[in-house]
C-alpha cells in the first residue's frame, strides 16, 4: 500500500484562526464572485483573454462551478489539493494566448499584469462584499486577509512581492490601474451576459450540492437582484466606466440590499449552505484538534 502522504491530511494554506477562513464561511460572497467578473471586464486585455478562451457563454454555470470550486480548494483543502489545484491551473494558463483587439499583438494569459489584475479584483471582491454585509471584520482584519491571500497569489505564479499585501496598497493598486481600464466591446458584452445570461433549467439535476444548486438556479427575477446588487457594490469609478453614475445613494442601496441577503442566507441551516470542501476541512481541523 501506498505511504499516506502527512499534507493530505492538514489544515492547507490558512486553517481555523486565519480571516480568510472567517470571511469564507460568508454565503453571501456568491455576490462578491459576481462582483469581481464585473471588475475584471474593465481591463481590456483581461477581458479579451477570457472572451477568446473562455467557455462562459457556451457553459456559462459550468465555468462558474469550475472557479467556485477553485477557489474553495485553495481556501479549504489540503496543502496537496491545494498544491495540485495551483499546478493545474497555472498549466491551463500557460498554453493560452490571445489578441489585443486595439493593437493586433498576440499575448499571454498569464502574464504577470493580468494574473495580479484578477487576483487583486477577487480578493478585494470578497472582502469587500464581506464587510458591506455585515461581517464583523476592522481594518487590522482586512489587511491580515489581504496578507494571507499573497499565498493565493503566489499559488497562481505571481512573486507576492509585486501583490497588494493591505487595503491601502490595494487603493493604490487600483489608482494607478484605473488609466488603464475602459469599456471595450467585450467588456460590454461581459456585462450584458453576466447580467441576464441564460437560466439553467433544474440545477439540482447536474448533481450538485443545495448550496450551488440555489446560487445557479434562482428564478430570472432573484438572479437580476443579486446582479443589481454585485453592480451596486462596485467602486463608483467603476459604475461611471460602465455608464451609470458613482452616487452615494447607490451605495447605501447596495449595502441595504446585501445586508439583507446575507440576513436571509443566514436564516438557512449551515447544512445546506456548507460545500463538500468546506465540509472536508472542519472534519480534518476536528481530527488535528484545532478550532475552527
């Protein structure tokens, strides 16, 4: 028999005790995902990477669960899924190239200024979303979240040093990136698709867990509202690239309207909003004895 490798069975990158585990445990982040595809598709090449390589508008939930569970192994599993996860992605990446629909140049995906661009819009996404909830998060814990996900960058080939560590290196981040961005055609496209793309008939029948199951199948007009909120939550520099106004009114609508949500998903049992990864992390922090 094979020798048990002692990483399939530890705590992975960050464990009980991290802020990343606190902020993750927040269903209401199924908004903050949204959130980050709409910032993403300001960046011209970025968005021009995912249009002519992406499945999202042939298999639009699909890639959703694909990144959904990514994103859950690197914040929940073991340092060898973890570890895998990584290499699979970085892989995937590296054999990728598209157009620059302005200039004709043929680039990577994986280009350093690309990959920090996704990963800085997520991560900031999640915690954002987190807190504008209602999460109890201060401003030492949105930095130590920021710390930890250097690890999350690093796992996608990026050098941590070059990553926004803290939220005030990540407001410069976005200062100094923000005279790049602009809506472009395929960040148009992006939006309207990501607003009302098509409805999955009977999620529940692609044998997934209730909790992707409700994220995936909601009724048109639920799916529209949690649209309006991710657009709602966004810097008002951003709502102004996409043609709406930066009002402060919009934000305090936003922040009502994901305060609620995360009132109401909180009102379900853990049980039913609780992902197998997830699941198989509290088993393993209750078998190594560490509190999650």
């Amino acid at each position: 028999m094979a020798a048990t490798d002692p990483s399939d069975d530890d705590l992975g990158l960050f464990g009980p005790g991290s802020v990343t585990w606190r902020v993750h445990q927040e269903p209401v982040l199924l908004v903050a995902g949204l959130r980050s595809l709409y910032l993403q598709a300001l960046h011209p090449r970025a968005v021009a990477g995912v249009a002519q390589n992406s499945s999202y508008q042939s298999d639009p939930w699909g890639r959703l669960v694909r990144t959904a569970t990514y994103v859950a192994t690197v914040v929940y599993g073991s340092s060898t899924q973890v570890r895998d996860a990584g290499r699979r992605l970085r892989g995937l990446h590296a054999r990728m190239r598209a157009v620059d629909p302005a200039t004709g140049e043929t680039f990577r995906i994986d280009e350093p200024d690309l990959l920090r661009w996704v990963h800085v819009t997520e991560v900031e996404s999640f915690v954002t979303t987190a807190r504008r909830a209602g999460a109890a998060l201060t401003d030492d814990d949105v930095d130590a979240y920021y710390t930890e996900q250097l690890l999350a960058a690093e796992l996608v080939g990026l050098d941590p040093a070059t990553v926004p560590g803290t939220a005030a290196q990540v407001a410069d981040y976005y200062r100094q990136v923000r005279p790049e961005l602009r809506l472009t055609r395929d960040s148009a496209e992006t939006m309207v698709f990501l607003t009302a793309p098509p409805m999955p008939p009977l999620p529940w029948k692609m044998g997934l867990p209730l909790r992707l199951a409700v994220e995936l199948g909601p009724p048109r007009w639920a799916y529209l509202g949690l649209a309006g909120t991710a657009i709602g939550l966004l810097p008002a520099w951003a709502r102004r690239l996409y043609g709406g106004l930066g009002l402060p009114t919009t934000d305090l609508s936003a922040d009502l309207s994901v305060r609620g949500l995360r009132l109401a998903l909180s009102a379900i049992p853990r049980r039913y909003v609780e992902g197998p990864i997830y699941q198989a992390a509290m088993a393993r922090a209750a078998r190594l004895g560490a509190a999650a």
